[in-house]
C-alpha cells in the first residue's frame, strides 16, 4: 500500500519571487520529475497560500526521505534545481534547521 507525506516551508515574502517561483513550476525539467520516479515517488503536489507552501507526496512502499536524499546529493541537476530553488524559499519560524521542508503531522483521516 502507498503512503502518503506532507510537508511545509515558506517562500521569501515578496510578490514578485513568489511569481518566479511559480514560473518555475509550471515547466519542471524531465530530469527533475525522473529523480522523483528514481526515488519512488508516485506523485507531488504542491498548493500555496500567501507565501505558505504545502508538499504532498504519495510514495511507493519502502520509499525513504535518507534515500532520496542520497539520490539527490549524487545528481548534479537536482543539485542545480535545489540551489535555484533556495532563492525563493525560507525555513519556517521554529523549524529545527534539518532542512527548509518540514514534515508535517498527521493529525486526523476520516
């Protein structure tokens, strides 16, 4: 069975990088989308509210966030995202400092 994952951060607070950043978005490169597959993610969505991002992920059994981040680390185009990316994105007041996404808690399912 698949599990699902959500995580949080922050955008910057500024109009104009919350646009750019969207941009980004709409045209993600394959490269990018197949280090999702090769890690076994199933799907992302991410949603926003003011500069509030939301991340839910649905992986494939024995998905792990460590592996992932192995996988990441040795891929040069996930690492040229990820730096890009960080012009737009702020951890979250509170957050640990392991990382800008937050994993978030599951507190109810009907």
């Amino acid at each position: 069975m698949n599990q699902k994952y959500c995580l949080t951060l922050d955008l910057i607070n500024d109009p104009q990088l919350i646009e750019e950043y969207e941009v980004y978005h709409k045209s993600v490169k394959p490269e990018i989308l197949q280090s999702f597959t090769d890690a076994g993610i199933i799907l992302m969505e991410l949603y926003r509210w003011e500069n509030r991002l939301f991340m839910i992920i649905e992986v494939e059994p024995g998905f792990s966030f460590e592996r992932k981040a192995e996988l990441d680390a040795n891929n040069q185009i996930v690492q040229e995202w990820e730096k890009l990316m960080s012009n737009y994105q702020q951890r979250l007041p509170g957050s640990n400092g392991e990382g800008k996404w937050q994993l978030m808690k599951k507190i109810f399912e009907s």
